[in-house]
C-alpha cells in the first residue's frame, strides 16, 4: 500500500517546489486581509447602509412606479400605467407630450456632442503635456494637476457655476460638461501617449528631426485611434451627465424631468425616462459600432 503524500512524490519525482512564504510575508499579508475587511465594515457603517429598511420599503417604490391607491383613497399616477383604461393612458399616448420631450432628447444630444467635441480639442494638447514621454516634468507636473482639478470637480457643480454666469439653459450645462470631460479626456489621451511604441518615434529621432515632428509623426498617428475610441465612450457618458445637470437647470430634458417630478406629475415623468433610455440605447449601438471601425 502507497501512503507517499503527494509533497513526497513530487519531491522525489524532481519537480521543484515552490518556496514556502516566509513568516514576515504571511504576516503582512494576514494584515492586509484584516485591514481590507475593518475598511469594508466601517464604510458600510459610515454609509449608514440598512438594507431592511430597503425592503421595507418596497411598497412605495412599486406605488411610484406602477401607481395605485394612497391612504386618503386617491387614486395616484406612476412611471408606467396601472391600467388599460384611457384615463391611465392618456398622457402616454399623447403625442404632444412626445413630441415635446424629444425635442428636449434631442438638446440634450446636442450638449453632449459639443461638449464632447469642445473637450477633444482642449484634450489633445493637454494630454500631450501631461505624458510623461513628450513633455519634462516642470511642464507635465502643473498640467497634470489642472487636469485633476478638472475631474475632481464634478460636473453639477460646474453646472452650477455657469447657471449664475451664463443663466438657466443648455450653454450652461454645456460649459460645465465641457470642463469636466477635457480633464477626464486629458487624462485618458496621456495613458495613450506614454503607452505607445517607441521604436517608431526613434526611426524618425534618428533622421534629426524636432520633438514636434517625433510628436506628430511618430506618436499621434499610433494613438488616434484609441483616441476616437474614448472620444465617443466619453460622448455616450456626456448623454447621460447632461441629462444629470438639466436637473439642476443647465438644459436639456433632465429640467423636465425635474418639473414632472416635483409636480408629482409621474406618468409625464415615466415618458421622459423612456425616451432617455431609447435615446441611450440607440446611441450605444451606434457608437460601438463606429468605435469597432476604428480599432
């Protein structure tokens, strides 16, 4: 009978074993496990995290969304009809109301678009800054910090900035959009830069040409499609950020989606949703299709 354990066999069949870790090394990583865990249960604390209370509550988000009776025996419009009756399905069927908050979908589009595009331009020189391998440090170092003041702030309250410049309106949110995405952008477009093969930027240092031609030559050409690629993930993400500041009055459908809120107007609320949706759905397709094109 064999009762050899299987370290033995592996032993004396030659096969090297791997080298027990060492009592220091298991050590700190017990405390890295134990610090991970302590950090999990105090954020869960901090963030006052009561998912009972979630639960609990299930009735009132259903009676948001699908509507129905209140404690004075009132009858109470949702996101979606409770019924087929032409009184609960009136305003879905109007056209109207369709018509109406499309045209706001629509603007919504359009912030997104020149917001993206106004960031692009912006984004290019700065993150070429930014890159480690184009610029040196007394350069990269301050413009890596202006890029990070620029995510770091978030976008509703740039929104909220240019709303007390500019007034309510889609420039607003425009504006606001535009900051935040150079910085997110600058960012994402340096990661290229600093990523990029280099043997083709050395061909053409050796034919003596200037850092601005290694630059245009030998580094934009391998990241402009990648480049296009984060442009329009990034516009995808602007659809939605812009319907996140028209909360606050920087344009767009998130204004009324805000009023039909607050008015408790929920079925009007409901279209306006639906359309986002739509809206974000056909553009993903299109968008994922064109950065497929490009990479």
């Amino acid at each position: 009978m064999n009762t050899a354990s299987p370290t033995s066999e592996a032993s004396l069949s030659g096969i090297p074993l791997p080298p027990a870790p060492s009592f220091k090394k298991s050590l700190y990583r017990t405390l890295g496990w134990a610090s991970l865990i302590c950090l999990l249960v105090w954020g869960w604390i901090a963030v006052d995290m009561r998912p009972l209370e979630l639960m609990a509550g299930g009735d009132k988000m259903q009676e948001m969304i699908f509507g129905g009776v209140n404690e004075r025996g009132i009858n109470e419009v949702g996101f979606l009809p409770n019924s087929l009756a032409w009184e609960d399905l009136e305003v879905y069927t109007r056209w109207s109301t369709w018509s109406t908050y499309t045209e706001d979908m629509i603007i919504t589009i359009h912030m997104a678009i020149w917001a993206t595009l106004l960031a692009v331009f912006l984004a290019i020189p700065f993150g070429l800054l930014s890159a480690e391998n184009v610029t040196p440090m007394w350069i990269r170092q301050p413009v890596r910090r202006l890029m990070d003041t620029f995510r770091a702030i978030n976008e509703l309250v740039f929104a909220l900035i240019f709303v007390v410049a500019v007034g309510l309106g889609p420039m607003a949110g425009v504006l606001a959009l535009w900051i935040h995405t150079t910085g997110i952008l600058a960012k994402l477009f340096s990661e290229a830069v600093e990523s990029v093969d280099h043997r083709p930027v050395d061909g053409i240092t050796v034919t003596g040409a200037s850092k601005v031609e290694e630059v245009l030559y030998g580094v934009i050409p391998q990241v402009i499609p990648l480049w296009i690629s984060v442009a329009l993930y990034r516009f995808e993400s602007n659809v939605r950020s812009a319907t996140v500041v028209g909360l606050i009055g920087a344009g767009g459908i998130g204004m009324a989606l805000n009023e039909s809120m607050r008015s408790f107007n929920y079925d009007e609320a409901g279209v306006i949703l639906f359309i986002i949706v739509i809206a974000v759905i056909v553009l993903d397709v299109i968008s994922g299709t064109l950065r497929k094109s490009f990479l």
